[in-house]
C-alpha cells in the first residue's frame, strides 16, 4: 500500500508550473539559465559536456524580461499604498509590521506583485500563529489570544509553491476545502550548521496541518504530520493576485511572449560568443609536410618558423561574415523584445509615429490599470481576514492604490505654461494646476492656501520682489519702455 505524499502536485498545477519555468529562470539571471542547461539552450550533436559547459560559462543573460517585469511592476507603485479612513484602528495598527518580520503593507505588496507579474499569480496567506505549545489543541479564545499579543500576520506564497486546490461551488461562489502549500524551513542539522527542510501545509476551513518528510525504521522516505490545529478562521484565507487569470486560484505568466523572446536572445548569444572565440584567433595551416613532421612545432612573434623543402605555411582566418550575421541577429531579437507583451514602445527616428506609440500607451496602461484594480481588491480581501481575526464586526476597509499612469500623459512642458501665464493667457490657479498635474509641484499643495501666504509675503515684504505685471497680447496699453523712464505706445492686437 502506498505512503500519503502531500508534496506531489496536481496534475493541474503541474501544467502550470512547467510554463513558469522559462520566466523564473530568466528572473534568476545568468547563473540559473546556465543550471537549467540544455532545456533552454541545446547542445550541438557533436559538442562534448565539456565544450558546452565552457560555452555556456562565457554566455551572460541579456535581461530585457527582468527589466520589463520589475520596470511595469514598479509603475503600480509611483505611490505608496494608502489606508482609507475606514480602516479599523486595530488593522491599521498592523500594516507597518504585516508580515510580523518587519516589512510594512507597501514594501509587501511589491514582492508579491513582483511574483505576479513573472507567473501570472501569486497569493497572500492570512495566517495566526499557533499559541498552544503543542499545536494540537483547539485555539486560544480571542481574549488569551489578545493577553498573549498574538496577532494576524501575511505570507506571501509564490505560484510554484501551491500544489494543489479544492473548491465547491456555495450559492454560485467558489469556495476553497483544501489547499497545499509547499514550505521552506532552516532547521539545526547539529550544533554548528544548519539544514533545509522541505514541509507542506495542507489548510482546510477550521483546521491545519503540516507534513514532513522523514525516513522510517526501513531507511524508507515517509512523509507524517509533525503539526496540526485548529485555524483561528472558518474558512481557508488564502487571497490569490493575479496579473493573468486563467481560472479560480489560476494564472499564466503575462509576459510570456517577452520570455520566449529572450529564450531565444540567450541561444543566439551563446553562438555568437563561442564564434567569436575562434574568429578572434587565426588558424595555422601547413601544407606539404606530414602532420608527425610538424609536432611540437612552436608558434609566436619571436619564434623562427623552419620548414620542410617544399612545405608552406599560412594563416587562416574568418571573413567575419558569420560574425555580422550574428549581430544582426541579436539586434533583431532585441527589437523585437522592446514591442512584446506590456514594454512602452521605443521610438525609432521616422519608424514609429507618435499615433502608433500614443495606442501603444494606452493599451498598456489600460492593462495596468485592470492590475491595480485587482492588486486593490486582493489588499482589501486580506484586510477583511485579518480584520475577522481581530474580532472585528466591520469589516478591513479600503485602500488606495497609484493609478495615474493609467492617464494620458499631459502635452506642454512647464515653460509652456509659464510663457502662457506671463502672456495673461491662463489664470494663476489654471497655471498652478497644469504644474500639480505635471508633478512639479506635490500632491498636497493647496492653491488657496498659496495665494493667501503670499498676500501676506507681498504685505510684509517677505516674499521675493515681484514679477513685473503680465502683458496680454489681447488689450491695448502702454507698458514701460526698456531702460526708460517713459511710456512707450503700443499699437493693439488684431
């Protein structure tokens, strides 16, 4: 009969898991393309272990995936996540520290967006420590729970760490009934060194437990339960994000054409380095000599080269042809990999209009923006846990996430608007709200609050010597001639 193993996936999950493979090694750089080997990079017919592992050494990754997905996740961020008034106190209190391990709700949210954008999901484990030293009775009362300071706390759990979910359908809602979790624990191996260990928790509404592996008295690999209690929740409070959602707790790398993409850049690459290394580096050829005749023979600038009555000697070397052809072909990819998936279009003199990349714009920030929305409804799901953790009746409340880069872009630099408020052709507050607009000035600046601070500068003298009064081109009248003490007459504008 055989043994419960709670550490295999799906079948499912496991089809999703393959296609993040590609993303998470391009996101761990050139030292784990390199591992993966020759899944991601083939290895010629009649190349030797030896000679692909030297040439994979000299590859190094071109980063346009990782740039990309850091780069569009850090656009969800241009603010900090900000807490709405409706925020229970208690909840609140608990967004500086959401992780129990210092990281406050922001800095949280961007690791787990980051995760998101390279597999299309990632997920937030509402959890509450276990007060019982044994973990095996029912949990503490909310007042012992209080007594003892224990408090809700996040996980961030990545895609390839959830093995496998359960749902029902309750009155036309997916509701969970059982979840795995893959865990990574640091556990004494001995009293000078430590190990890693490999658990997986299996959640289910009301109850917890978590799975080892161990080796029996046969030496045979066992997985038991080394922990199990009671959740501090009815429900399972897993709170999945997704930037690509596929299905119910589901989701599929967005940028997936950009890693392909960036798959083939790498293979390229590694062909155009190994090419160069021999093109770099003339061949001798030697003709009408036996080869036995020429062994040991020494090559070099201050080396006299002595030959056989009858033999020539030459030095080959590459047109450079292939070398050519292999630049071209890595500019190609990286062209390529500036269009795909959500990357701002870069505009080529005469190759892309301004119309072209103005839609290109939009259509990414509208996908961002369908992220933010969904990034802010995950938060406030999370929220509601933790705020039913506390004992709160009210709910977690709300939040407010950085959407302006879902906005079109205003036209006009600051000196275009400071040349219209010279002409008197905008207002002062019109003028100070294009500035706000364009960031120049913050978010908090008060126009009304402005003008009526610098009244007072302008009446007590404490402000700067004022601007000469703006002229506008529309009204007749005399304004002082330059360097004189006179009027000089102004003809009207038509």
């Amino acid at each position: 009969m055989s043994k419960p193993d709670p550490s295999q996936p799906s079948a499912r999950y496991a089809v999703l898991d393959r296609k993040r493979e590609l993303p998470r090694a391009l996101m761990g750089g050139s030292e784990a393309m390199r591992k993966v080997g020759v899944k991601f990079c083939p290895k010629h017919v009649a190349e030797t272990q030896q000679q692909y592992d030297a040439r994979m050494a000299a590859t190094i990754l071109y980063a346009g995936f990782e740039d990309t997905v850091k780069k569009q996740t850090g656009k969800l961020f241009g603010k900090p996540i900000t807490l709405g008034e409706d925020v229970p106190e208690a909840v609140a209190a608990l967004c500086d520290d959401i992780d129990g391990q210092g990281r406050a709700l922001t800095p949280f949210m961007m690791d787990a967006m980051l995760h998101a954008m390279e597999a299309g999901v990632s997920y937030i484990l509402v959890d509450f420590p276990d007060l019982t030293p044994e973990a095996k009775q029912p949990a503490a009362t909310l007042a012992d729970q209080h007594a003892q300071g224990a408090r809700p706390y996040w996980v961030l759990v990545q895609a390839q760490d959830l093995l496998s979910v359960k749902s029902e359908s309750n009155g036309g809602n997916q509701k969970l009934s059982e979840v795995r979790i893959r865990e990574c624990a640091v556990v004494a191996a001995d009293d000078f060194s430590e190990k890693e260990v490999t658990r997986v928790r299996v959640l289910r509404p009301g109850e917890w437990e978590l799975w080892e592996e161990h080796e029996d008295a046969d030496k045979n690999k066992v997985w038991v339960i080394i922990s199990k209690g009671k959740s501090s929740s009815g429900g399972i409070t897993l709170v999945p994000i997704y930037t690509n959602r596929t299905g119910f707790m589901e989701g599929e790398p967005p940028l997936y054409g950009l890693a392909e993409l960036n798959q083939d850049h790498w293979i390229s690459s590694s062909e155009q380095r190994h090419a160069l290394t021999f093109s770099r580096f003339a061949m001798l050829a030697i003709s009408g000599v036996d080869a036995i005749e020429v062994k040991g023979l020494s090559v070099g600038p201050d080396v006299l080269l002595a030959l056989p009555q009858g033999a020539t000697a030459a030095f080959l070397e590459h047109t450079g042809k292939g070398i050519e052809s292999g630049f071209m072909d890595l500019d190609r990819i990286e062209k390529r990999m500036q269009g795909a998936g959500m990357t701002v279009r870069i505009e080529n003199a005469g190759q892309v209009t301004a119309t072209t990349s103005a839609i290109d714009s939009n259509e990414q920030n509208a996908a961002l923006a369908a992220i933010a929305q969904g990034m802010k409804d995950s938060i406030e799901e999370a929220l509601d846990h933790t705020a039913d953790m506390l004992g709160s009746e009210t709910g977690g409340g709300t939040v407010d996430v950085y959407d302006d880069f879902a906005k079109i872009a205003p036209q006009g630099t600051p000196d275009d608007l400071l040349k219209a408020r010279v002409s008197n052709n905008i207002s002062k507050d019109t003028y100070w709200a294009e500035l706000k607009r364009r960031h120049v000035l913050s978010e908090d600046f008060d126009a009304k609050k402005e003008a009526e601070a610098l009244t007072k500068d302008l009446a007590t003298g404490a402000g700067p010597s004022p601007l000469p009064r703006p002229f506008s081109p529309v009204s007749a009248g005399p304004i002082p001639a330059p360097g004189g003490p006179g009027p000089m007459p102004v003809k009207a504008a038509a």
